[in-house]
C-alpha cells in the first residue's frame, strides 16, 4: 500500500490530464494513471475549440501553448461538386481565441502535463494500468493497479474513471452505456502537403463518399467516412480502387495517394455515440468518453471531455480538501454536464442521420443541401454553427478565489 492521494484518475487522455492540472492546482493529491508508455496513438483527434483555448489563458497557460506548433482554423467549409460552401466562421465568437486550433493530441496532452508537474499534488505515473477497484463499506476507495513495480493498491477519497469508450472500470462498476448507434466509421490516414497548397480543412462530398482533410501543416490528415461496418468491404475492392476513390473525390490529392503504401498505413475508427445513464457510484466519477462517446461529428469529443474535468474540479475541489465528499456532489457534476451532452449528442445524431447517412446512401447525383447553399450565402448565419462548435451548449470557466464556483441548475 502507498501513500493515498485525495483523488485517482483513470486514462491520462484529455479528460483526466485536465482533471489531474485541475485538481493538483487547487491543492489536492493527484495520481493520474497512464497504462501506456507514452501519448502516441493511431487515432487521436487533434482539435482543440475555442472554449478550451480560452481555459488555457484562463489557467495563465494561453502563450505557452500558442507558442506549440498548431495550425489555426477560422473557417470550416464542405466542397461538393468542386464547389466549396462556407459552414462556419468562428471569428465573431464571443471568446478571446476565435479558431480551431489543430495539434496533435500527443502534444497537447504532454504540455498538460508539464503543467501539472509544477503543481507539488501532481503525479504522473505511465505504464500503470488499473485493474479492478478497491470496495469498502458500498463504496470505490481505490484501484489495484499493474505497472513497472508490479502489482500495487492505490487508496484515494474519488477515483475519477476517465479511460474512454471502451473502459473495463465503468463496466466492473456495474455502470453501462445506452448505446445510440451510428450509420459510419472512419478511415484514418495522411497525405502529404505541398507549402504552396491554399485549401482550407474542409470535407469533400461526393456520390456515396465524404473525406474531411485537417491541415496539420507538413500533411493532410484525412479521415475517409464509409458506411458503418464498410470498412472490410473497401480492403476487399484493393488499395489502389481506394487510391482512385480518394484522388476522384478529391482532385488536389490524386497525385499523391500512392503515399498510401499498405493497408497498415489506414486506421478504422469505430464511431460510436452513446452515454450513461449514470456516471457515479459512491466514491467513483466518470467522466468525457467513459461517460459519454460522442460521434466524430465537429469534432467536440476532446472539448466536452475537458469542459466535464472543469465543472468536476470546480464542483469537487471544496469537498475534497474538506473531507466531506458525497455521492450528492459527484451527482451534481453529472447535472451540469448531462444537458450540454444530450444536446451535442442530439445534434450529432440529426447530422448523421439526415446528412451523412443520406450521402454515404446516394446512388444518384448529389445536389448542395438548401441548409448548406443558405450557410454559404448569408455570412451571418455562418456564425450560430460555428458557436454550436467552438463553444457548446455550456463552456465551462475555471474556478478562481473570488468566483463563485458553478452549480447544477
């Protein structure tokens, strides 16, 4: 047995890396376990919205992270036909940082931590897989963890579950997702980028095909959406019928699409949209993907994982120093956030359901939307989009002496 920290965070993604900056700088014992070496992943998303970018200045943290490598993203627009349609414009947000900035997630997560490490609460420890909980009296008091030292216990006052959709904790805790199903998934892989290239990130339409490029500066990583479960279907017509479909879909790139060199070179992304019911149990908190996997659909998984690490640190701080943690607190985090995810969700679902689901089922000429000719047309329209994206339904603010901390209607 160790010594125990106030709180113990499963999954060193966005949501638990936040968490641990969060809790550390108000004071707290932090443990965030990593069962992987280090951040690099097949799939990460990269984009990190207006409302977390306005944390990090809100954390003092703004010009140290613009200072990292990132592409900005003012504009989001759909190309259809060889036309391109503007959808958003994020620069008559409401917020400081008015784009999208593109990073690596690896990046992303690694700079969170060095600021955590300032903070003498803050442990990091990689390699160290959770196992099962501790259980005492009803209630979660820890984990059994597996890592370079072996097999350990670690006690702590909340373990914060934040290992993603696919977490074995939330399922042992008795704790499962209502699953709403999605009509894609993704192929994910990289092109190269000439400097002298203007296309803005976008998504490509086309007959029964959509790829949305991300300008990462040196490539383009694109994210190729097939019918759900289409992927072995594609890997059976052969990688060079893929090439085709990409460079006719996509005409800048076709001259480059034999970068593709082997099936290895394209990750599938499972896309899943679902949600608990309920994300606590006495002594435990879920929290981003463990809670609530979101569609690839404006890319909002990472910001929603980051606004629930704030609202739980905002809502759970107090508690914690004092001793007097209930399940009633862990409750009123899950209040605050179970709108704004049913919301995002909602919009997600009607976006694949009445326009993804419908392009990816085409068989006949593709004819522009009248939502997306009208989004082109009318400039001021463009911005309730980007809100929806950039913001949200409820961004969340870092809680500072001085401030009220938020609280669940």
């Amino acid at each position: 047995m160790e010594p125990s920290p106030a709180v113990c965070i499963v999954g060193g993604g966005p949501a638990g890396m936040m968490a641990g900056l969060l809790l550390a700088r108000a004071g707290l014992a932090v443990t965030v376990l990593e069962k992987h070496a280090d951040f690099l992943r097949d799939f990460r998303g990269d984009t990190i919205h207006p409302s977390t970018l306005d944390l990090m200045d809100e954390l003092g943290l703004g010009d140290a992270f613009r200072a990292l490598p990132h592409r900005r993203v003012e504009t989001l627009a759909g190309v259809l036909g060889g036309r391109s349609y503007r959808i958003a414009d994020f620069r008559h947000l409401p917020a400081r940082n008015r784009f999208i900035a593109l990073m690596p997630q690896w990046d992303f997560l690694d700079f969170l931590a060095r600021a955590g490490r300032r903070h003498p609460g803050f442990h990091l420890q990689m390699r160290t897989e959770a196992t099962a909980f501790v259980e005492e009296a009803g209630r979660v008091a820890g984990v059994h963890v597996r890592g370079p030292e072996g097999l350990r216990t670690i006690t702590a006052d909340l373990v914060l579950c934040a290992d993603g959709r696919h977490s074995a904790l939330r399922a042992q805790a008795g704790l499962y997702p209502l699953a709403f199903g999605a009509p894609m998934d993704v192929l994910w892989f990289r092109l190269s980028r000439r400097p002298e290239e203007d296309e803005a990130t976008a998504g490509h339409l086309g007959r029964g095909r959509i790829l949305v490029t991300l300008d990462r500066g040196t490539h383009w990583q694109c994210a190729y959406v097939v019918p759900k479960g289409g992927a072995p279907a594609i890997r059976e017509r052969g990688l060079a019928a893929f090439r085709t479909e990409i460079g006719a879909l996509v005409p800048f790139l076709a001259g480059r699409t034999d970068e593709i060199a082997s099936w290895e070179e394209v990750k599938v992304l499972t896309v899943a949209v679902d949600r608990l019911e309920r994300w606590h149990r006495p002594g435990l908190l879920c929290i981003g993907d463990s809670a609530h996997a979101m569609s690839p659909v404006g890319g909002v998984g990472i910001n929603l994982a980051i606004q629930d690490a704030v609202a739980a640190a905002n809502l759970l701080a107090a508690p914690l120093r004092a001793g007097t943690l209930t399940e009633f607190d862990l409750a009123r985090v899950q209040a605050r956030r179970m709108r704004p995810v049913r919301l995002t969700q909602g919009l997600q679902r009607l976006i694949q359901d009445r326009v993804i689901a419908r392009v990816l089922g085409g068989d006949g000429p593709l004819r522009p939307p009248l939502a997306l000719r009208l989004l082109d047309a009318l400039p001021p329209l463009q911005r309730l989009p980007a809100r929806l994206i950039g913001l949200g339904f409820r961004p969340e603010h870092v809680a500072r002496p001085g401030r009220p901390q938020a609280v669940a209607p």
